[in-house]
C-alpha cells in the first residue's frame, strides 16, 4: 500500500517493530489494532472463518435451532470494561452489541433494548436502514445469549 511500517505504526499508535512483528507472525494484534490497520491501509474487514459451511440461508432456520447462529460470539474485555459483555456477529450484517450482564440478566427483551445495549455495526455501510431490519438482527443476538446461556448451564450444571 506504499506505506512504511515506521508510517503505519505511527498512524495505528505502535512501533515500526510491532508492524514488523506482526507481519512475520511474531505478535498477535487485537481487534481494536486490527481496525485501526484496516483502517489506515483503506481495507474493508473479512472475516471468512465465520462463513457458513454452505449456501443455505441460515436466517430462515428457526430461532431455537443453532445452526442459524452461525458467526455469533460472545466475548468479554475484562480490562476496559468489567461486567459487560459483547455478543459479536461476524456475518453480514456485521454488528456488536455491549451490554452490562448483571444489570441486563433479569431484563425483558424490549428492556434490554432500550436500557441496556449499545450497538455498533463494523462495517456502517452495510448497516440496516429500518428500525425494524435493526431489530431482527438484535433479536437474533438475544436469541443467541438465551441459547448460549441454556448450553452454558447444561455443560456446568455439575460444577
């Protein structure tokens, strides 16, 4: 892209050696790094690890079926923001979405809607236009915890 790794490290806040490092594998980057990388190189973000193994649309699945999940992750940053987590989509449309767990945990979906999220699409291009096209995917995220949740609590019910 015809910028040094000293100008890259400079525009994405790291060192020419850390552009290096992770270049040849060395260092592992984070997200937020990868975005500002992205970024300053004026690529748009793929992540085809998360594609469906097929040309099925998975959204015409039933809610309580998990195969329509595909890409959903939960993740948490326990340094910058403690006792929130995130549910992560990694298909299009790409989004996340942070929420306070404890103070969401006993919340009705329309509740955690309105009091509790704050969404984030990764790619705003691609970003749903109508209320209720955002809604259908932040059901689909709700859908996911509750699912997430029930196969948590199968797999530690003994612990």
């Amino acid at each position: 892209m015809d910028r040094t790794r000293e100008e890259l490290g400079a525009f994405v806040g790291v060192t020419a050696n850390t552009i290096h490092g992770i270049e040849t594998g060395r260092f592992a980057m984070d997200i937020d790094l990868q975005f500002k990388i992205y970024a300053a190189l004026e690529i748009k973000p793929y992540f085809s690890v998360t594609d469906p193994p097929d040309d099925r649309d998975y959204t015409l699945l039933k809610e309580d079926d998990p195969d329509r999940y595909h890409g959903f992750y939960i993740a948490e940053n326990l340094l910058l923001y403690p006792g929130q987590v995130a549910i992560i989509k990694l298909t299009y449309p790409r989004f996340f979405v942070r929420f306070n767990y404890g103070d969401s945990f006993f919340s009705s979906y329309k509740d955690w809607k309105a009091n509790h999220t704050e969404l984030q699409w990764l790619d705003p291009d691609d970003k749903p236009v109508t209320d209720e096209d955002i809604d259908y995917h932040l059901t689909d995220a709700w859908n996911f915890l509750a699912m997430h949740e029930r196969k948590e609590d199968e797999l530690y019910e003994g612990d």
